[in-house]
C-alpha cells in the first residue's frame, strides 16, 4: 500500500531532502534523524511506497511471502520519525532549489540522490503490451503475481541474478518456461565454466528450454497483451508473459543540464559526495570508487545500497565516514548456492578453481583480487571476502 500520511504536509522547504525511498534513501533517512532529531527531512520518491524488500519479490509472486512481509517499515514509520514523503517525481535541480514534477519548488540545504535505477529496455515495438514485465518493482510483481494464474508459457529475457530469482520461483509452478539468452551459457562470464555447465543442466532437468545466443525481435499480441515472441533467429514461441531481465540503468535524467558529474552513474568520491558540495549519492544511482583499485563502478546490489546510504545519511548529519562497503549477493537456484563478492572491474582477468564440490571464479585486476563468485557451499565466503582488494592467490 502505497504512504499517504504526510507529516506537517505542506512544507516548501526542508533541510535534508532525498530523492527516492528504495534501500539508500531510507537507511540515509533513518540515520540522519537518529543524529539530527529535529532536522526536517523530505523524501521525493516516484513510487511512493514506504521501504519494502526486492530480494523477496520472486518469492511474492508465487504466494510463498505474503504482500505485507515484503514491507521493512510498519505503515506509520515515516510520521513516527517525522518524515515528509512526496510521491513526484523532480524536473529539476539548482543549488538549494528542487522543482517537482507537479510544479511545486521546494528549498533545500542538503541533498540526497537515491533514486535507484531502472531495468533496461529491449527497445521493442510491442514491449508495453499486458503480460510484458521489467521486474524491477512491486508494481511489476503484483502483475506477475496476478497474471500467473492464467499464464501458461512464461519467457525469461536474461541470464544475471533477476533471471536466477525468478527461474528458481517459476519452475516448480509447472508452467512452460523458455530462457532466451544473449550469451554461450546461463550466468556467462559471472561463474565458473564448468559451474555454467552444471547450472545449465539444472535448468535443463527442471524442464526449462533454453535459446542461446539469441535475441527477442518482436513482441506481439492482438488484443492489447502479449500472445508471441519472435526471435532473432526466426523462432516464433507462444508467450503468455515475459519477463525481461537484462541489466539496470542508473536512474538521474532529472540531473540533465545539471553541472553535477556523471558517467554510467552519479560520480562520488569515498564520502559518497559529489562534485557539488551541497549534494550526496548513494546506491544503485551512484558511481563510486573501489577500494585497492584507481576506478569506479555502479554495484547495483541491495547491501550496497543500504550501507551506503547509511554511511550517506551520517555524512550529511556533520560525520566524516569513508564508504568501502562491499557488494554481496547469494541466490538459490534449485538448492545450489550461488554467491556474488565484490564488483567485477574492467578488463578484470579470471582464474577458475574447484575445490570440494564447489567451483570459485576469481576476477584478478592490477594482481589483486576484485570480485568472487560461488556455486556450491558459501562457507569459505568470509575468507574470500577478506581477500578481495589485496594481492591475489588461489584457495
């Protein structure tokens, strides 16, 4: 449900404003009011919904979690803290001075951006027919989770971690499941070869069809939803719905024009600040430095998020703190561990190793270790940890 509690409404000016309410956003919120007990704070969020989990989302669609235990905030969390939250979106941004998209202004001391980022489109005529889903929100879910009763032919776009939730969720809800992928292999480039390949018959066992190297090319349907999808190969296959998993981008079209940095993301240094001094980033929308390393990547990855705008929101309450929170992910794809540390940098070289039934993919860069995958037992997940940014050597 989406908030629509506002504390003290109607306020134009506000001394911490953020933009977006995902995991960056509220850590950032809830922080800087521990520290600052009386510092109005604004949140501008699209969505408007108070904090709830993505990790859960695959879940959610099958009915294992209910709607309500997505949600990490009780319903009165943002009034209980005093906290404004303002379903907009921003048209634009001047040093202290936001306009929202509905033409109100509001004044401002100090600025967060946290406004995640978006799915990437396949750019395809036919893409926002009924039964088409990004996967990226819980609007998205909630049309999952009410088309699937009904679906009978669901395909997947994507071989990353979004794919892996959902194949895990859908497989056992015995509908057809096609996987197109752009690659070689499921997971490719991110795991172990002969971990790919273990994977891929898993998915082969449960009944999953797989296309490789291959591309959706149309989208069709002639009601207003989706009946068939055709690939680059010729190939025409029945879609009830389909699910695109592709990749994310950074969300700050709201900064165009704006004299604040950006690349791929919004660019900070350690102290998640931006080349304003007025303003932070944190998240799926911010660029940051790794640590060991002279480059800087967007994680994209839950933890991140929430640690970051923690360490964000201290920053803007008056601390000093330095951001080297690394990014982890663990998936489950039919009870095979599969676990993501660190970001894998640019021109990052690869040594596979297998030890005891579990197979590592170690990304080396400058003879340092930079990231890790897992398939198999996470037990030696700590050590690997604790690895990365220093002087590489296998297990």
């Amino acid at each position: 449900m989406k908030n629509k509690t506002r504390y003290n409404k109607g306020v134009e000016k506000t001394k911490y404003l953020i933009v977006g309410n995902g995991p960056a956003g509220s850590s950032a919120a809830e922080v800087i009011r521990s520290r600052d007990p009386s510092g109005s704070i604004m949140i501008v969020d699209r969505e408007g919904e108070r904090l709830y989990s993505k990790l859960l989302l695959h879940k959610f669609i099958i009915g294992e979690v209910p709607e309500q235990r997505l949600y990490l905030h009780k319903e009165n969390w943002l009034r209980d803290h005093k906290i404004i939250l303002e379903t907009d979106g921003i048209d634009s941004i001047t040093a202290g001075v936001v306009k929202l998209k509905s033409g109100r202004e509001v004044k401002f001391e100090k600025i967060l951006f946290s406004s995640g980022a978006a799915a990437r489109k396949l750019g395809l005529e036919g893409e926002d027919l009924e039964g088409v889903y990004d996967f990226r929100n819980l609007a998205d879910a909630r049309g999952v989770e009410s088309g699937l009763g009904t679906a009978q032919n669901i395909s997947i776009v994507g071989g990353g971690l979004i794919s892996t939730d959902l194949i895990d969720a859908l497989v056992g809800t015995g509908k057809k499941i096609n996987l197109i992928l752009r690659d070689k292999e499921f997971l490719w480039g991110k795991v172990n070869e002969k971990a790919g390949r273990y994977l891929e018959q898993i998915l082969l066992d449960a009944g999953v069809i797989i296309f490789k190297e291959n591309e959706v090319s149309k989208v069709s349907g002639n009601t207003g939803k989706i009946e068939k999808i055709k690939l680059l190969s010729g190939e025409e296959i029945a879609s009830d719905m389909l699910l695109i998993a592709v990749g994310i981008v950074s969300n700050f079209d709201y900064l165009a024009g704006s004299q604040i940095e950006k690349n791929k993301g919004i660019l900070v240094d350690e102290y998640l600040q931006t080349s304003e001094d007025w303003t932070w980033a944190a998240g799926d929308v911010c660029e940051h430095p790794v640590q060991g390393f002279n480059e800087k990547i967007v994680s994209g990855n839950w933890l991140y998020a929430l640690e970051s705008g923690k360490i964000a929101g201290e920053n803007m309450a008056g601390e000093h703190k330095q951001c080297w929170s690394l990014p982890v992910s663990v998936k489950s794809l039919r009870g095979v561990s599969i676990g993501y540390y660190g970001d894998v940098l640019a021109e990052s070289e690869t040594v596979d190793a297998e030890k005891e039934d579990v197979f590592y993919r170690f990304f080396v860069k400058d003879s340092k270790l930079c990231s890790a995958s897992i398939v198999g037992s996470q037990k030696n997940s700590a050590v690997i940890r604790s690895a990365i940014g220093k002087e590489f050597s296998t297990l």
